[in-house]
C-alpha cells in the first residue's frame, strides 16, 4: 500500500470542497475528487493537478448506493486504504423556508444528502479506514444546525430554515452516535462548521471566501493522535451542540 496519504473529500468539485482538495493536497496528500457531474469533476481534477496536488477524480454520488460501492472499490483498488475522509457534500433545499411550506418530498431530498448520503458514505468506507493509521472523518456541518445557538436570544443564523438546519442538526446526533461506535479505535470523527462562505449553496452571499471555509475541515483532518473526536467546531474552537 502506498505511503502517501489518501484522502476522499465529497462534493470536491467546486466551494469549499474544491479547497478543501487543495489544502490537503498541498500537504503533499493524494485526494479523491467525489462529485456527480462528470465534467465538473475533471476540470477540478485537472485544475489541482496544475498546481501540483496529486488528485484524482472519483464518481460519486452519495445519495445512490451502487455509486458510492463503486467509489470505495476505486480507492481500495487505488490505494488499498483511506486515510481521511471529508464529508463535504450537501444541498440547501429553499432558504429561507418555514416548516409549514416544507413539502415531505423536499425535507427528504435534503436529508437524503445531507444525512443518509453521509452515513451511506461513511459506511461503505469504514472498511478502508480501519486499515489507516491515523484515519480521520469530518462531516460538513454549519452553525445553524446548533440547537443552543438556534435559542439564544440575539443570535442572528439568517431566518427559519425549515429543512437545512434541521437537516444539519441530524447529522450532529450521527456524528455523536459514530463518535460513540468508534471510541474503541483510532478513528477520529468530528463536524466542522465553515462559517457564512460565498458558495451556490447560499447563492454568493456569504461574507467568507471558500479558501477560509476549508480551514476548520482541514484541520479536523489533520488531526493529532491526542486531537479531539465527536465534536463540532469552527476556526474559534468547540460551537456549542
């Protein structure tokens, strides 16, 4: 197996997934460019690969089962193991969104990503994990999915959102649950909040670039042997569940 470091990040076509390739990347790291769309994914590839990261592209779609096995096949054929995985994909749905508009088709379309897709993800790759040395898992979580920041008087997370913070509030309670399962082994998982960054997710609004919405997945993904594991955090430190 190779000793390079192998990383997959979900979602790495474009955002802050897009950086959060090249960080690791610049770190001399092999990644994995998961996304759906075929071309996207190889521009980004190719982008990378132009300014020196080792990346390779990835067909993923993590809402889909025989994708994802397909994904895991590759890097086990590629590499043999997973040193790092970054769950990075997600959609949005509407925002801002109140609960009575929301449709049961629309709530299941954005857990389906934002939820299932990562457990489907995390699943088909603990296998290859397990043969790391220091794996590492970070889901891409957000500020507005904190319960205690949600009921803090004052504390302004941009309107009701009917779907996606619950959504993202859901992975949190998954992320504590693995935290849990795994707490007998070396794998450290964590939930990485990027801040209000300028993406289609948000449709450019965000007041961060991609750049520094890496930052805090990156360095969940770096972690050291004695780094924390079921956790959410942002570039300040712990954000309350």
């Amino acid at each position: 197996m190779s000793e390079q470091t192998i990383a997959l990040v979900t979602g790495a076509n474009k955002g802050i997934g897009y950086e959060i390739a090249a960080g690791l990347g610049a770190l001399g790291w092999s990644v994995g460019i998961g996304a759906r769309d075929e071309q996207r994914r190889e521009d980004a590839v190719a982008k990378l690969r132009a300014a020196g990261v080792d990346a390779f592209g990835v067909p993923l779609d993590v809402t889909d089962d025989t994708s994802v096995a397909a994904a895991a096949a590759l890097i086990k054929e590629r590499a043999g193991r997973l040193d790092v995985l970054v769950n990075n994909a997600g959609v949005a749905g509407a925002w801002p969104e109140e609960p009575s508009t929301v449709t049961p088709e629309g709530l299941r379309a954005v857990v389906e990503t934002n939820v299932i897709g990562v457990v489907r993800v995390i699943n088909a790759m603990l296998p290859l994990l397990r043969r790391s040395e220091r794996p590492r898992i970070v889901n891409q979580s957000s500020h507005v999915a904190s319960l205690t920041l949600q009921t803090t008087p004052g504390v302004d997370l941009g309107g009701v959102s009917g779907a996606y913070s619950p959504s993202k509030t859901f992975l949190n309670a998954v992320t504590i649950q693995y935290a849990k399962e795994l707490s007998d082994t070396n794998i450290k998982i964590n939930n990485a909040c990027p801040g209000y960054v300028a993406t289609d997710l948000n449709a450019f609004h965000g007041t961060s670039t991609p750049a520094e919405g890496a930052k805090i997945a990156i360095r969940l993904a770096t972690l050291p042997d004695d780094g924390p594991t079921g956790g959410l955090f942002d570039d300040a430190g712990n954000v309350p569940w």
